[in-house]
C-alpha cells in the first residue's frame, strides 16, 4: 500500500498500532470504532486601512478515538500521538460505550476517492511574502472603484489540512483539504452619512484561485452593496410576497428547512420533519440538495470525517422528502446507507450529521415573472444574520440589501429589514422558482452543538406567497 506511506508518516503511526488502539476502543464490548487523525496548519492576517493589525500562524495535531454501541457513544481525544496516549484516550472512549458484541477490529486497508479539490501548491508552501500583496491589492481595487470609501478592512484565512481515518470496520482513507477565505469590510462616507457593508470569498483551492478577476468581482460586488444603501429606506412592514433572490438566499434554506433534516434531529423526534419522509413537503417544481461533490466549493468535500465517500444527496425531489442526512449512527438506525454526511470541527469533536453544500435546484419560472405578479412586496438579496428554531423551523433573518416591488416593478432599493417566517410553511408558500440557480461563494460557517464547520449555500431566485416583513409601520 504504497501511496498510504506518506500520511502514515506524516502522523508516526502504523497500520499495527491504528489496530491495537482500535481493539482498545472496543475492549468493552463495543460494535464499531474508528479513529480520527487531523493535522491542520493555519495563517490568518487582518488589515485595516493599509496596516496589517493582526497576523499569526497555528499548527494544530491530534487524534480523536470514538466507541459506538447502540446509540451509546464513547469519544476521547488525544493531542499526541504516541501509542500509550492513543491507546489511553481508547479506553476512556470504551468506558462511555460498552456491550457485550466482543468484536475485534478488521485490519485496515486504503480506500481511495477522488481529489474534488487539487492545488498548484499547498499553502503551506506559500510564502507570507505572496500573501500580503494579495491583500494590498484589494484594498487599491476598492478604494479605486468608488471615492467615497473611507475605510478597508480585510480578513484573510487559509489552511491546509490532513486527515486520515481509520475504521474497526477495515476502511482506511486520506484527505488533504486546503482553504483560503478572503472577507472583506467597506465603510463609505457620502454627505455626512456612513454605510458599511461587507462581502467574501472562501474556495477549497490554492492561492493560483484567488485571481485579479476573482477580486475584482468580490470587490465590485461588496462596493455596490455599500454604495446602494445611501439611497435605501426601510419597506412598510407586514404580511406580503418576497421573492429570495439567488444566491445568498440560501442562508435562509440552510438555516430554516436544511438543519430540519440532519437525521439526528429526526432520530430524536425533535424536528418538524421527522414523520414526513415520502410526504410533499413543498411544490413539484421545487428540488433541494445537498453536495458534497463540487469541484473546489467551500462546502465540497472527498470524504466525510468517517470516512464514507461525499455524494449529491437528494433531500426534496419534486416537492417530496427523499431522505435525509446521515452520519454512521443515523443510517443504521434508518436502515439507509451513509450519505457522507458526518462532520466534526475538528479531532476534539465527535462527528454528526452536518451539511455541505445545500441548494435548490433551478424551477421553471423566471425572475422577471415573479417580480411581475407582484403588487405590493419586497426582493430580499443579501442577508447578514438571522436566528432558528431548528425543531419547529420558526426563522426571523435580517436582510441588509433588497429591493421594493410595486405594481409589479422594482421601484427602490430598500435596507435593514427582518423577514419572519416558519421554514416548512415557507416551503409550502413557494409559488414560484426561477431557472437562475446561483451558489454563494462566502464564507459560510455553519454552527451545530458548538461546532463550526465550513459550508456552501445556493438558491435560485424563488417567490414565497406570503412572508412576514418586519419594516415601517404607517
């Protein structure tokens, strides 16, 4: 097994010692265990008008050793990596899980997968010297697109990380997930008044990723989005059409419908969705996914953190629920296969049902006939943050930038508004959905149980009957 050779190495194990300490793991009884290694290195710098205020470097290493029996779970964790250390975290993991299956663990094998996200170079061979010129230059294409800039603040992470995962089951795999994720902050000053707003790009790439075009894009948008709320107001308030638009929108089916099906939620009765499987949920034209398999997509991945093969995992097809997202445990209880789901922040953590990529496919309508239909109501274009109810889907989101709708035009752009809904109720008010599907390249992190991890949002633009628009009351 040669091309296994260099991530043994790198972590100073082999495949002897992985199956002592996975027959640790199960020394009380339990049916499955595996083992998560990680080593991660990180480089963040923060600028703000020109100075560089913050920059710093982090090496993190350790292993994770889970136990499962049943629905008892068993997770310790290690930061070194020496066999006694191992094999100590195994057996307080074993304590939490214990049976009576007395299974021994298989011996490992390499399972290979392919590489969604390849780089020219991995940043740890990147230099600080390339990376500061990367962050000077935004801030020249900002200033340069608008003079009414007065502030540039930038916030540049990337990182370069190594996983390998070993099973009691035999499996043993590998992953090298690179990220770099630029965000960006403008201020503008125009007759005595102040506007901010704010924009990202984040790709599982290398630096080569991060071209003049790709900035000029993300900048170009970011200073429109701040320039346009000098002449927003805020919309009158009440129940009315909103039309999500594409792209950014997506915030809104992630946080309010897609953390209702992770199969946890479900397995433990506490999501609205749990008796809705083969149920219409939504109308025919309207398909949700989740995805794993996007070429360099902040969301994508090669492998879970169990090591199970990502996938495109259908979760509404045709308005109807088809599934929903399983890490190890939830796909035994439902009897279903893994859908590559199970995730984790990191080595500390023990991995759940998590999302990656979640969108909703095109629909048959256009953008132009929804805004058509409308006589009185709003287009909500971009969202900074919002607050769910993960069991009931009950959503309030805030919408810096969008745009009001009357007798059936655009008629002004519109700032600072909430949109008040219930995620399974908004899916039923769709009406309409665009052929338009956009995925948002920003930098999403999704939280869960205290947990970040990174992941894509998409949407085409959609009409929702009715939302609760929480503007100007008069």
């Amino acid at each position: 097994m040669p091309s296994i050779h260099p991530y043994l190495e790198w972590f100073g194990v082999d495949t002897g010692a992985m199956r002592k300490v996975l027959a640790d793991a199960m020394g009380r009884g339990a049916e499955y265990a595996d083992l998560y290694f990680e080593h991660s290195r990180s480089t963040s710098i923060s600028m703000e008008d020109g100075i560089i205020s913050r920059a710093s470097t982090g090496v993190d290493q350790g292993v994770g050793v889970r136990a499962v029996m049943g629905d008892q779970v068993g997770y310790a964790y290690s930061e070194s990596l020496e066999l006694g250390a191992m094999q100590q975290a195994a057996r307080i993991a074993a304590s939490i899980a214990s049976g009576s299956k007395g299974l021994d663990p298989q011996d490992v094998s390499l399972r290979e997968y392919p590489n969604r996200y390849p780089t020219a170079r991995g940043w740890d061979a990147v230099g600080v010297a390339e990376r500061l010129p990367l962050l000077r230059k935004v801030e020249a294409l900002v200033k340069g697109l608008e003079a009414a800039v007065e502030k540039v603040s930038i916030s540049w992470s990337d990182g370069d990380e190594r996983v390998l995962v070993a099973t009691s089951d035999g499996a043993l795999v590998t992953d090298r997930r690179p990220m770099g994720v630029l965000r960006l902050g403008v201020t503008a000053l125009k007759n005595g008044v102040r506007q901010s707003n704010s924009g990202a790009l984040a790709l599982r790439d290398g630096i080569e990723a991060f071209t003049d075009a790709a900035l000029q894009k993300v900048c170009r948008e970011t200073v429109d989005r701040t320039m346009i709320l000098f002449d927003a107001k805020r919309p009158p308030a009440g129940e009315m059409p909103v039309i999500l638009a594409a792209g950014a929108s997506g915030i809104l089916l992630h946080e309010a419908i897609g953390h209702g099906l992770e199969a946890d939620f479900n397995r433990k009765g506490t999501s609205i969705y749990s008796t809705l499987l083969n149920q219409k949920v939504a109308p025919e034209f309207v398909t949700v996914v989740d995805d794993g398999t996007q070429d360099h997509e902040r969301g994508a991945l090669n492998v879970d953190d169990e090591g199970n093969p990502a996938e495109k995992t259908v979760l509404i097809e045709n308005g109807v629920l088809r599934s929903y997202l399983h890490d190890r445990i939830s796909c035994k209880h439902y009897g279903v296969k893994a859908t590559g789901s199970g995730r984790r922040q990191s080595f500390r953590h023990m991995p759940m049902p998590r999302m990656r990529s979640t969108y909703m496919l095109g629909g048959p309508h256009t953008y132009d006939e929804m805004v058509k239909s409308i006589d009185r109501g709003i287009v909500a274009e971009f969202f900074t943050n919002g607050q769910v109810q993960i069991g009931a889907g009950d959503y309030t989101f805030y919408v810096k930038n969008g745009w009001l709708i009357e007798g059936g035009k655009i008629t002004a752009p519109i700032k600072d508004v909430n949109i008040i809904g219930n995620g399974p109720e908004t899916l039923k008010d769709v009406v309409m959905a665009a052929n338009d599907p956009k995925i948002d390249s920003g930098g999403w992190v999704c939280g869960k149980n205290g947990q970040g991890v990174p992941v894509s949002i998409g949407m085409p633009s959609v009409l929702v009957s009715k939302l609760t628009v929480g503007g100007v009351h008069g």
